[in-house]
C-alpha cells in the first residue's frame, strides 16, 4: 500500500502529539503513536514522563482489540531490544494490527532497521520515511545525541532594530516583548539544557528558569561558563541553585587538585566519548533526575542524590576534563585565573556550600564541553548568548539551530553588538519560518546537513 495523504495527516498528529513531553522523558525520545482503524483514531500516546512507558504500549492498551487489523502511527522506529521495557514491535505484533507508518527510522545501534524487520517478519505492512523532515526536527535532541555524541543545540538571540544585543554596564534591557518572552518560556520548557557566558550572568543577573505557570517544575539545568569562578554568591542562579541545578563550567586553571596534577588521566576523555555515542550496549543512560535536572520528572521534590562538583563527564570526583591532544590544560585563554588561592578555594566552598556544581573543563572548547553533556542525559542545549558566548558556538560550528528575534527597539551608541542579523546570517544555515509575536519577529534558521 502506498503512503497517502491520510497518512501524512495522521503522521502529522503524531508528531503533534509526541512534541507535548519534550524535554520531559529524560535521555529517551519523546514518540508520539496513533492506532487508526477505517479512518478513526482509536488509541494514541506519548512517550510517559521520565521515558516510560513507550508510546507504543500505552496506545495499543487504549485501543484494545480494536488494534486488530489497525494501522500504527509511530513517530519512531518502534524499539526491539529487551532493555528497561519489552520491545514495542512486540507488541505491535501481539496487539494484530496490520499496518505500521513511521516517521524516523532509530539510529541506536540495538534497534536501526531491527524494528521494522520484525514487524515485516511478522507479516505487517511497514512505510517508513512519512513526513520524516518533521519527525527528524521533533526528535533532534535525540538524534543529535545518538549521531553526534552531543547535545542538539539552539543559540537564541534577540537584536534591536539598531542590530545590538544589550547596553554596556546596563544589566538586562528589555528588547523584546511579552509574547516573545512567553514563546521564550516554552522552548525553555523543552529544553533540557540552558548555557550562558560569565558576562550575561554578571550583568543581567538572570534566573533562567521557567516561570510559565503550570510549566515551572520543566525549568532546564541551568549552565555558566564562568573561568574563574566569577558568579557572584549574591546572584539569582546562586540563591535558587537549590531548587533548579546550576553548573559552573570552570577553567582547568582552577582546578583545586591542579596544582598536584601531573598531567590528566588519558582515560577521561575516551570513556566518555565512548560511553556517549550509545554503541556500548550495556551503557544504560541516567535519568533527568541523575543528570541534575534536579527534579524527578514525575514528582516536585528535589532529586536527593544531586550530583556533586566534578567532571562534567563523568559527575564524580573532581578531575577536569581531558583537553584536546597537543593542548596543556590551563590555557591562558581559560579565563582569569584569581591569583589568590585562598580566595579562590573560599568562594569554591562558598558556591558548593549553596548547592551550585563547579566542573572543570575549559569553557572555550565547546566541542569537548557538549559530549559530556551528552554523557550526563542531555539532549537539547538552549544558548541564550551573550555576544561573545554565541560567536563562540558558531565558530565552533557548534550550533543546529538559530532562533532571531528581532525587536522595533533602539538601543544606541552604547549598545553591545550582536554577532548577526538577519541580513548576515552565518554561513550554512537555512531560513525555516518567520513568526510574529506581537511586536517583535522571529527568524528561524537550520543548520543545513
Ligand atoms: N539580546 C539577547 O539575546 C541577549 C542574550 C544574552 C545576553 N545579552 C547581553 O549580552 C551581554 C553580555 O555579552 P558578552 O558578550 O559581554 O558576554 P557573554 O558571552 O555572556 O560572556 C562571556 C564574556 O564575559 C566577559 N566577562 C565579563 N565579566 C567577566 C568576569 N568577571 N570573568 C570572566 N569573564 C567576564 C568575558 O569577556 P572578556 O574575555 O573580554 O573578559 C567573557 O568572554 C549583556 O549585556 C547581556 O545583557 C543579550
């Protein structure tokens, strides 16, 4: 049977449907199934908060008997390894429906093409590839991670009519309105991770959370690139570090051991560049809670076992992060080192004491920051700038996505320039949509691959 026009639609629905738990199934993919049978939805799920159940399942359990001779709508390629849960093409085949419609084939080693064999091995019709761009773009944060052993990453920026980012000394200036902050909200919502640079977080002294109600328990893991140990003990992101995690990502340079340190273990970088592209099939990823999303996906209380300062690969003991080969650590460029040690060591305790995790790993190499990202169960990483942290992404070619809104305000002579505009977007980057919200426009751009 060929792919029609109704697949497409409910297809489409799937992917609606399976975008409500981003952000919210911990390192697995938020999928989205329908069961349709003679044109009527008869079952659909999402992927359960904090991964599972799958989708699967839960749509089949929905539809009971009518599953038979049905159609499946699946967002991605159904699962066929026994791990945490049994495989859902088992299901699917138990259930008797007829039919299977996917999006997105899986990349993971353990399911890649084994899913839609057993489902053709079973007698079932299987389409694959059915409105796969927009599957792919609902699944990005799990794709990036599971093909490039990192984080999929969006840089948001909002310029002034006048092409500034901010005023010099001035903290936060308002350059967009309240609807392009609420839509603001919802990407946080989705995201497992926020990062911004030492200077946005001294300046605007941000939260960083989401305040949407309703939406508060989803605010991301909250990162700073701070060399030096700069955040200041009376900032917000210090005060509430309790409620939703903070990373430093601190220079080598400040390391406390490093002073002992002869040379960096060899092993740290390997075990986490191997553990993350998810081919070692015992590696079984953390939750949200464990990566220090600091909230059990399921409940408002605080995850107990937060993670404490350390690697950020591995979130344990406090090493650094191996640097590239042919590099020392404790580049000059890894930021100001505090000449006193004393000072340094104090505010380090001060930090911890408040419940902020320091890692060290120099925070100009974004390209080894984001794998151990990825190790740590994050899949999607929100940029909000400043200037000089957004330039360091893109040229690090480390950036999927743009989000550009862009504001009728003016800033002036002492703005901060921002790093593009919509007339000189980098290189290698597709113009997706514009959106308006209220005043202020959004461009949306997409790393062409
Ligand atoms: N409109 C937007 O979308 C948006 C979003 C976020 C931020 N902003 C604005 O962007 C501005 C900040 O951008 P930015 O490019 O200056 O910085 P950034 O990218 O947030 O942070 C990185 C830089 O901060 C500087 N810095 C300042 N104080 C520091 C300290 N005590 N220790 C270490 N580094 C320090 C460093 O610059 P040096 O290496 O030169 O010292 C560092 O390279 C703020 O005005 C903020 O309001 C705008």
């Amino acid at each position: 049977m060929s792919v029609t026009p109704h697949d497409e639609s409910f297809m489409a629905a799937a992917i609606r449907l399976s975008r409500r738990h981003l952000g919210r199934t911990a390192t697995n993919p938020s999928v989205g199934c329908l069961i349709v049978k003679d044109g009527v939805i008869v079952g659909q799920a999402v992927t359960a908060l904090g991964g599972r159940p799958h989708a699967e399942p839960q749509a089949l359990a929905e539809a009971g008997e009518a599953a038979r001779g049905a159609t499946a709508y699946v967002t991605l390629e159904p699962c066929s390894h026994h791990g945490k849960t049994p495989p859902c093409a088992e299901a699917l085949i138990a259930s008797g429906v007829a039919r299977v419609v996917i999006s997105v084939t899986d990349p993971d080693p353990r399911v890649s093409g084994r899913g839609i064999s057993m489902l053709r091995d079973a007698g079932i019709e299987v389409d694959a590839g059915v409105l796969e761009a927009e599957g792919r773009r609902s699944l990005a944060g799990y794709l990036t991670r599971q093909t490039k052993s990192r984080p999929y990453v969006t840089l948001k920026l909002a310029v002034s009519a006048d092409g500034m980012i901010g005023r010099a000394g001035e903290g936060q200036v308002a350059i967009t309105g309240p609807e392009a902050r609420a839509e603001v909200q919802a990407l946080r919502a989705e995201t497992d991770a926020i990062l911004v640079g030492i200077g946005t977080a001294i300046s605007d002294d941000p939260l960083l959370t989401v305040r949407t109600p309703g939406l508060e328990a989803q605010s991301p893991i909250r990162i700073v690139l701070d060399p030096s140990l700069a955040l200041p003990l009376t900032s917000k992101l210090v005060a509430t570090a309790r409620d939703v995690p903070v990373i430093l990502v601190a220079s080598e340079q400040v390391w406390p051991l490093s002073a002992d340190a002869e040379g960096l273990p060899p092993s740290v970088l390997a075990d986490y560049r191997g553990r993350a592209t998810g081919l070692d099939p015992s590696f079984e990823p953390p939750t949200k809670g464990e990566v220090g999303k600091g909230r059990d996906p399921n409940s408002l209380a605080p995850v107990s076992n937060k993670s404490t300062s350390g690697n950020v690969a591995q979130g344990a003991s406090p090493q650094p992060i191996s640097p590239l080969v042919g590099e020392m650590p404790g580049r000059a460029e890894g930021g100001t080192a505090p000449a006193d040690a004393t000072d340094l060591d104090s505010r380090r305790a001060a930090l911890e004491a408040a419940g902020v995790e320091i890692v060290y790993c120099n925070p100009y190499h974004p390209e080894i920051l984001l794998p151990a990202l990825a190790t740590r169960g994050i899949s999607s990483l929100l940029v909000e700038g400043g200037a000089k942290t957004a330039r360091l992404f893109l040229e690090a070619g480390l950036v999927d996505r743009i989000q550009l809104y862009q504001a009728p305000v003016t800033i002036g002579a002492d703005g901060i320039e921002s790093p593009f505009d919509a007339t000189d977007i980098p290189s290698g980057f597709a113009h997706m949509g514009t959106r308006i919200f209220g005043a202020d426009r959004l461009d949306e751009y997409e790393r062409e691959s």
